[in-house]
C-alpha cells in the first residue's frame, strides 16, 4: 500500500508507519493485494474540512474525517497496475478533541479515524445499522490487531 501524504502535513515518521500497517491490514482483511492499492491523505485544520463537509455533504460543520472514494465497487480491481483508492482528509484539531473526550491518545484517535476512512475508500459505509455493525467490527480487528482496541469505557467515535 502506497499512501500519498499531502506535503504540507506536519506528520510525524511513526504516525505515518502506523498509517501504513493500517491501511495493509485493511487491504488483507478484504483479500486486496496491498502492493497494488495507493490513497492519499491530508490534515486540514477545522475551516478546511467544513468548507470540504459544506461542498460534499451539503452540511455545514467541522468532522474529524472526510473520504472520497475512487471507486463503487471491487470490479476494478481485476486491471494489473496500481489502483488508487480515493483520498481521505481528517481534521487534526477535531482528532484531538474526541482523542480527549474519549479518554484515549491521539494516536489512536487519528489511527481509528484513518481506519474508518480507509473502509469507506473500500465500499464500507454505516448508514444502516446493520452496516455500521459490520463496519465497525471490521475497523476494531485491525486496531486490536495493532494493540489500539477501544476501551469499553469510549464512545462511538464517527456516526
């Protein structure tokens, strides 16, 4: 997995490590070969993503994380090369509120905000209770599988 990090990103060297495992864990668990998906990430303060929410979702607020996915579906996948999943842009100044209001680091807050992210770049998506349980449990084996499972104490990060 290539991930494109936006040049103007003050991203520490570990955070982007982890990023990665992340993003192969991801790819794994939906049987992609990682070595042939790519995405590309921003951190924007709280006007950026709520001019982006605004422009995109049609709603007017700051969130933590914005996707946009390339694709629909998986048939894309069969063509030989690299294949760009979309672009995620996640608000580090709403990261570190929820990181507090959770009572757990931020680390762990961007890392599961990136997780969720790189499951909608992948089709997930939780409207529907039904999808959003499936969602989730997706996103907690990977962050228990990089010792980051969310306390029992936490909340539902994303809605």
């Amino acid at each position: 997995m290539f991930i494109y990090f936006d040049s103007d990103s003050d991203l520490d060297e570990g955070l982007a490590d982890l990023m990665q495992q992340a993003a192969v864990l991801c790819a794994r668990e939906e049987g992609l070969d990682p070595s042939r998906l790519s995405m590309s990430v921003s951190f924007v303060d709280s006007s950026e993503i709520r001019r982006l929410n605004r422009e995109y979702r049609k709603t007017d607020e700051v969130t933590d994380v914005l996707s946009f996915p390339q694709f629909d579906g998986f048939a894309y996948l069969t063509d030989a090369g690299e294949i760009s999943l979309g672009d995620v842009v996640i608000c580090r100044k709403r990261a570190e509120q929820q990181a507090a209001e959770y009572g757990h680091s931020l680390q762990r807050e961007l890392l599961y905000l990136f997780t969720h992210s790189v499951y909608h770049l992948l089709g997930y998506d939780h409207i529907e209770d039904e999808d959003k349980r499936t969602m989730r449990a997706k996103e907690e084996i990977v962050l228990a599988e990089m010792a980051l499972q969310r306390r029992e104490t936490g909340g539902d990060n994303v809605g």
